[in-house]
DNA sequence: GCTATTGCTTGACAAAATCAACTATCTTGT
DNA sequence: ACAAGATAGTTGATTTTGTCAAGCAATAGC
C-alpha cells in the first residue's frame, strides 16, 4: 500500500489499455462494412443522442478538430442527414438535428454496433457478464469524476540519485528538485 | 438476471466503450510530443517486451496491416532502432531485435507514457486505485481468455413478429427462424 | 464603438492506413 | 521429386484521416 506498489500499479494500468486499445481496434472492425468511418459513426450517434447540439459541443466532447468535424458535418448536410439550424441565442453557432432519413440511416448501424456486442457477452456466462459491467461501471465511476485540478503528484519514491521527485500535471511532466 | 437484461448490458458496455475510446485518445495525446506515432509507438513497445518477434507475429498481435507495418520497421531500421536477422528456421521471416540505440531511443518513451499513468492514479486515494486496478484486471480476465467458438448466442429475447432468433457469431450477424 | 474572443469554415498539407500486385520461401499431396 | 498452393514480407498506388493556419462573421468586454 505504499509507494513501493505505485510502479505496479502503473504497469496495471498500461498493460489494461494495450489490452482495451486492441479489443476496441477489433469491435470497431465489425462496423467496417457501413459506408461510415470510425469518426462519422461517433458524430452519428452523438446527433442521435442529444437534443441540438452544436458543432463546438460535439467537437470539445469527442475530442475532435474543428476543421475535421466541420467537414464531416457538411458531409452530413449533403447527404441529407442532418440539418443546421441557424441558432437564434448566438448567430454563429446552428444547432444540428437528424433528419428522419439521418434516423433511418443511423438505425440499422446501432443494431449492428449492439449485435456485435451481444455476441461478446453471449460467449459468457450471465454471471460473467454481470461481473464485467460491474468492472466497467466501476472503472467509468472512477476515472469519469474529474480529478481534483490542484496538488502535483508523487510518481516514483525518492531513490539516491534522484534529483528531486518526477511530477506529472495534466499531462505535462516536471521534475523538481528539493 | 433473465433475457430482459440483456440491452441493458449491451447499453452498458457500449457506454464503457464509448467513454474508454476517449479517454485512450487523451492518454495519447501525451505521447504526441515524441517524434513517434502511435502505431509506431505499440510497435516499440512490443519489440521492446518480445524475444524475437516476427513480422508477422507483431501483424497480428496488434491488428496491424502487413504492408503498413513493414514500412514502420523499415523505418525503424534506416533509423538504426532495430536490427532484422534472416530466420534460419524458415528464410521468409526475419527475427527482430531492438538495437542499443533503439532501447535507448525508447527509454524515454517509457518514462513519459508510467508518468502520465501515474499522474491519472495519482489524482485518486490509493483505495480508488486498487479498486481502479482491480476492476481493470477483471475486465482483462474475463475478455482476454478467447470465447467458445462453438453455439450461437441468442442476442435478444423473442418478440412477436420477430422471425426467429437474431444471432451473431464471430462478428457475423445471421437471422435463424423458428 | 473599438478590440478581443468565439464558433465555424476553408484551403493547404501531412500523416496514417488500405489494397493489390509481386517475390521469395516453404508446405502439401501425389 | 515436383507442381500447386500457401505464407512472410515488400513495394507502389491510392485513399482516408487528421492537422494547422488563415479567414469570416457574430458576439462579448471594455
């Protein structure tokens, strides 16, 4: 429990998101076969699942560049999926909204995206499965609350030698010396 | 605990996808100050905690495209990072081995991806850590191990007017009437 | 009102990924 | 032993994806 564990912890953690990366690499090859692109099909179903957002909302959300999304978006509007309305609060946002045949195109992708996950699941028992949507709420609970915005954090125990202790803020990595 | 929970589930580990792709794309963003792309960068990785991997073998263990991988090590061998030994076993592969210089290229790497972990630990208790762990190991054991490639699992619970059971094996999605 | 900021778009570009064709080697069946 | 087929890897052509900076219109802050 003390920072003798943190290292291992760390590696824990490292060794979950090689896994997980290459487990989200393969499901998202079973919507390969939609004409849709892994950044389109997030858009959709962003635009299916809010209630007029606008396209700096969906950008700050999925972490996408403005440029991109504005693109996609049009794409969208050319095809006929989504509509733009101009927003009567702020004349330079619209605020976005599936058409009926944006719907009618995004449906069968969901039961696709919801197929291949009830075939995950179904290779496991019902025990299995609670226990792994127990973990992800689990996991969603805690990494989800943004962290508290203020101390610096002790990364590795001070060995002799060290020139201080190494501390990462928001990504952004220091070392400090005492 | 009957078929009704099976959306429900569903819905669930879509969510935790969802919400992982994100967080995965933010814990990257760190890697971005390096000169190495991500794909480059998982490459490293294995070469770095493998034996003598083969091409092929780090294709398919990271879902990589055989041609696009074969320029990242060409790349890596120009730059003198890995070195390629003829296979005497079999001439058509080649043995891969970091070079000095490549482990000393991808020291700091590792040194930047554990501090950027540690300080995504380091913003909760050391409770919510082991729980975090915990759970992540769960997940890990639970999907890692490879599923019975044997019966079809049933998707969702029978409705009137469906036309049978909706099934998907192996990512594979078949209609199967009564 | 003047300036700075914000929301979004656009053009130019770079990076990442896919696909098909091809060579060299190995395996299988006869 | 040898032809037919499979496999490991490379290469060229191409597409897709994503980034960056400039720019425009609308808004917010003095």
């Amino acid at each position: 429990m003390a920072a003798r564990d943190v290292e291992a912890r760390i590696e824990a953690v490292r060794r979950f998101n090689r896994f997980y990366t290459r487990k989200i690499g393969v499901l998202h090859e079973g919507l390969l076969q939609s004409p849709f692109s892994l950044a389109q099909t997030r858009v959709l179903y962003e635009l299916a699942h809010r209630e007029r957002p606008t396209a700096g909302e969906l950008a700050r959300d999925l972490g996408l560049d403005a440029g991109y999304l504005s693109r996609i978006l049009a794409g969208f509007a050319k095809a006929g999926l989504i509509e733009k309305v101009h927003s009567e609060a702020d004349g330079r946002q619209s605020l976005l909204r599936l058409t009926d045949e944006g719907r009618r195109t995004f449906a069968p992708l969901e039961v696709l995206a919801r197929d291949e996950i009830g075939a995950m699941l179904g290779a496991h028992s019902l025990d299995e499965q609670d226990r792994l949507v127990a973990a992800m709420d689990a996991i969603e609970r805690l990494l989800g609350a943004k962290p508290e915005a203020t101390a610096p954090y002790l990364l590795r125990p001070h060995q002799t030698g060290d020139i201080g202790w190494v501390v990462a803020v928001h990504g952004a990595v220091y070392a400090r010396e005492y």
